[in-house]
C-alpha cells in the first residue's frame, strides 16, 4: 500500500463534502478537520509500516516452524558403510557364489 499524504485525507474529505452539498470554507473548524486528517493519514501510515514489519517477521518464523517439521518427519535415510576404498563392505551373511553348476538329474 502507498502511504497516504497528509493533505490527500483532507482533499478526499473536502471533495466528499463538496458532492454532498457541504463546501468547507477556511476556518478554525477546517484547522481541526486538517489537523485530525493529518493524524489520522499518520496512524494509517505507522499501522501499514507496523503490519508489513509483522508480517515479515510472523513469515520468517513460519519457515522455520516448516523446516523444522519437515526435519522431524522426513524418512530416515539408510546407512550406508564404506569400506576404506569407498566400496560399501558385504555382509557377514552374505556368501560368495560358486560357478560350477548342479549335477544333472537322471530321467
């Protein structure tokens, strides 16, 4: 959002006014109208300022709360053990594999 000018509150109300059939002429009641406009564009400003902060910080903190759960909850990845010459290591169950072949049944 743009920041609101302190006199474009006032121009805007004045025109509402104006349309409405109130014209406001200089006086010490369109001082207080301009001053309380002017207030009011900055309390506007300072909110916007304040909600784009918050909502930057509530954002970051959002990535977090996600990275962490996604730490949390993602599968284990299994082990993986290298032997020193970067081969992972056989098993102790696992048997090495003759070549020769079974004898041939009899028909």
């Amino acid at each position: 959002m743009n920041p609101i000018q302190k006199d474009e509150l006032y121009e805007n109300i004045c025109q509402f006014l104006k349309n409405k059939g109130i014209e406001l002429k200089e006086g010490s009641y369109t001082k207080g109208i301009h001053a309380g406009c002017s207030l009011l564009a900055d309390a506007i400003n300072l909110s916007q300022t304040g909600l784009e902060r918050a909502k930057t910080g509530i954002e970051k903190k959002f990535d977090q709360v996600r990275q962490v759960i996604h730490q949390k909850t993602a599968p284990p990845k299994p082990p993986v053990a290298a032997a020193p010459n970067g081969k992972p290591k056989a098993t102790a169950s696992a048997k090495p594999k003759s070549k020769s072949r079974s004898p041939k049944r009899k028909r």
